[in-house]
C-alpha cells in the first residue's frame, strides 16, 4: 500500500529504518476520529496521545485520497496529476515516521520541529522520486510549487498558521541549499546530499534553526 511505501521510501533517505508499520496505525474512518479532528476538513491528521509514559498514534488518511493514489501510485510516475496527493499523505507519514523514531531514541519533538521536517521531507522525497523516475533532469520548479506558491489556510492552521509559516520559512531556506547539492548528476552530488539530509534530521529543533541561519 501507498503509505508503507512512503515509510520506506523516508526510512531508505534518512537512513532510520524502523520496527512498526505505519499501515498498523492508519485510521480512515473519519466518524471514529475525535469531534475536533472530524469537523477540520483534511485529508490527512496525525493522532498523538501521550498518557503514562506510553506514546500513542494514529494516522488519518481519507479513504478517497488513498483509492486515487493507489490508481495512480506517485511511486511509480510523479505527475501533476498526483502530487497535490502524494504530497498530503506523505506529509502525514513523514509526521508519523518522525515521531516514531524520536520517539525511540526518548527525544521529544515541538511541532514546529515536526512540520519543519516534513516541508524537507516533501522535497528531498520529491526531488529524489522525480530524479529517478526521469534521469538526468533535476526539478528545478519544484521549490517554487512547494515554497513559493505556498500558503498556508486559516481555516485549518487557526491559531497555528504563524508556527506553520516559521516552518515553512526555514524549510524553504534549508531546501535551496539542499536543491543545490542535489542539482549536479552522479553519484557524488547524491552521496553529499544524503549526508547532508542524514546529518540534519539527527539534529533537534534548535540545532536545525541555528544550521538554516548559516546557510549561505
């Protein structure tokens, strides 16, 4: 399915492979979700209960959405057609994997520190799928659709959309960096970018910051 695929695929990039299957914890049943969770409009909600210690999730991803990305799997052929798709669950299961092996490591994630790492993970996973499935040519667009022509809804952000902005700022600046290492074809331009990637998904909320504000 779609979402293991999408765990494996960020697990094989950042080099974190993990011991649960995100498709044991996928909820898509929206009349069983939360009230609040229910009455946002979204395709995709991550679940997070924390009570005795113990870490609880649960991912939602709309049935809908999951049927149009199993008939046009983006992991086959990324197109226009199935991004604004690919995009909305990989989000969730980047949230999910994060959460997951911070969580294993007994680190505690903020949620700007979460959204930070999922606007990296839509474009390194993007920049990566594309760059297989049409070599040698590197997206060059790609930061624009994502970054540039980004907004985000206060209808769903609310209180939040400030966090989410910060977030998306920071990504964006990371990303440009990252577009740079990636751009080059061959085998060295892939191996510092993993590093690179690898190095900065290891780092905490802070560390991420202060690294983006010395980018060039």
């Amino acid at each position: 399915m779609v979402a293991r695929q999408l765990q494996s695929l960020l697990e094989r990039i950042y080099d974190v492979p993990l011991d649960c299957d995100v498709e044991r914890f996928l909820l898509t049943d929206r009349d069983a979700l939360p009230q609040h969770v229910r009455a946002t409009p979204t395709d995709e909600q991550l679940l997070v209960a924390d009570g005795g210690g113990e870490l609880s999730l649960g991912l939602f991803l709309d049935p809908a959405l999951l049927a149009r990305l199993d008939a046009a799997n983006p992991l086959e052929l990324l197109d226009g057609g199935n991004l604004a798709d690919y995009w909305t669950a990989l989000e969730g299961v980047s949230h999910f994997v994060y959460l997951a092996w911070n969580a294993a490591h007994d680190r505690p994630v903020s949620l700007h520190e979460l959204e930070l790492q999922a606007e990296v993970d839509k474009y390194a996973a993007t920049a990566l799928l594309l760059r297989a499935q049409h070599p040698p040519r590197f997206p060059v667009e790609l930061h624009r659709l994502l970054f540039e022509r980004a907004r985000v809804s206060e209808a769903l952000a609310g209180d939040r959309a400030g966090l989410y902005r910060r977030a998306n700022h920071y990504a964006a600046r990371f990303c440009r960096h990252l577009g740079r290492l990636l751009a080059p074809v061959g085998a060295a331009a892939q191996s510092r970018a993993a590093v690179e990637l690898r190095r900065f998904y290891r780092l905490t909320n802070a560390k991420k910051v202060r690294h983006i504000e010395c980018l060039a």
